[in-house]
C-alpha cells in the first residue's frame, strides 16, 4: 500500500492576560534598544494594541513595523528598552546535532507565575525541519508561550526564534492518520538576519567562542489585543 506524507504544524499561544478581551500573546526579544523580534502568529490578524510587560508588568506599548508571514517572523517596535538586547552567533555554520540550546520565555502555565523561564534542550537538525531550509529542529521541551522567543546557544548568543511543535503523520490511501514523529522547530538564524537586513535593522554578532554573555535582559511578554474584541 503506498503512504502518503502530510507535516501539520501546531502554532503554540499563551493564555489570555487581559480578562476583558481576548488576546494572543507569546514572547518577544530585543535585537536592538528600540527593535524586537516575535513570530507572525504571536500577532497575526493585526492588534489594536500590543503591550508588552516584563515579569508581570506593563512596560511599554509596541507597533509592527513589518511581517514575514511566510517565516514566521513579526518585527516590532518600542520605545527604548534600558536593559540589554540580543547578540546574535556569527558562526552559525558550526552548530551541529547534539549542541545544547535553551529557550527564554513566558510560559502560559499559571503555576509558574508571570517571570520568564530558560528551557534547556539539544539540537536536532541544525539546518532544515522536515525539508524547510529555514527552520531548525531541537528536542521537544517547549511550552505554550514560549513562541517568538529567542533559542540560544551555550554561549547566550541567538542561533534561531522559538516557532512551535510540528508533528509529522503518514497518511493512507485509504485516509487513515498515523503520528509518526514531533519535533520543536525555530526559525533559524540565517532566516532571521536575512528579515532583519530588509528592514535595514543593524544587529550585533559574534562568534561563538567569544565572551559569554550573563543574564537574559532582553526578553519581554507579548500581549496583543485583538482588532476584532476592541
């Protein structure tokens, strides 16, 4: 019997913030004072407004200022965030299978509270995910919430964006669905800077060995109102 190959992707989102109108949320990082990054989905379909807080609270308002809905990929903009903002690797080309990575992000888990948590996981395939050159694949430790933040290597430098489960299921001629694997994805960082250089958005990189970068002050909880619950 021959076997057809479907991929299905699940995109993950945060439970509503604001108890008066429906929202989606997720997470966002700064690539510089004023730019962040998040997926399209955190924003999709447009927002009246979007907030963005820091460990439960409101720091400032954000407008998009460009989509890759392709990509998944959402550039937003604020104003100037006085902590710290992103370093991304210039030697992408080194990260192998079996690396460590970790995710930074607001998980939608009450029980966790309103702060940010880092993930650790190993990547998978550094390269493509089910034959998409543009994302990566990393072993499965991510939460709803977490979409749109940055995936980092051991050194803290950014080597992908956090986009969600994708499952992968053969399907019979005769219609019937078997889940064959699951797998996280991110848009990997090749994708990224390629994003970032159309919209004329200088970010800064270095290469894996140079110094370790201390703390995640670059990370934020997305909250987006939507247009049609103004």
């Amino acid at each position: 019997m021959r076997t057809l190959i479907a991929i299905f992707v699940i995109s993950l989102y945060t439970a509503p913030a604001f108890s008066e109108v429906p929202v989606h949320a997720g997470t966002a990082f700064f690539v510089t004072p004023d730019s962040l990054i998040t997926n399209e989905h955190v924003v999709h379909g447009g927002c009246s407004q979007i907030f963005l807080q820091e460990n439960g609270r409101d720091w400032a308002t954000a407008r998009i200022i460009a989509i890759d809905a392709e990509h998944d990929l959402a550039l937003l903009r604020s104003q100037p965030w006085p902590y710290d903002h992103v370093v991304l690797r210039k030697d992408i080309e080194t990260l192998q299978v079996g690396n460590n990575v970790a995710m930074v992000g607001y998980p939608a888990d009450a029980s966790i509270g309103v702060r940010y948590e880092v993930s650790a996981a190993k990547v998978i395939n550094a390269h493509a995910s089910f034959g998409d050159p543009h994302m990566l694949q990393f072993s499965d430790a991510i939460k709803q919430g977490y979409s749109g933040g940055p995936l980092l290597d051991d050194s803290g430098k950014v080597v992908g964006v956090v986009k969600g489960m994708a499952e992968r299921y053969e399907v019979s001629v005769s219609g019937e669905k078997k889940l064959v694997e699951k797998i996280d994805e991110a848009v990997n960082l090749v994708t990224l800077e390629e994003f970032l250089a159309a919209q004329g958005v200088y970010f800064q990189a270095a290469d894996y060995v140079d110094k370790r970068r201390s703390g995640v002050r670059f990370i934020v909880n997305v909250q987006c109102v939507d247009k049609g619950h103004e």
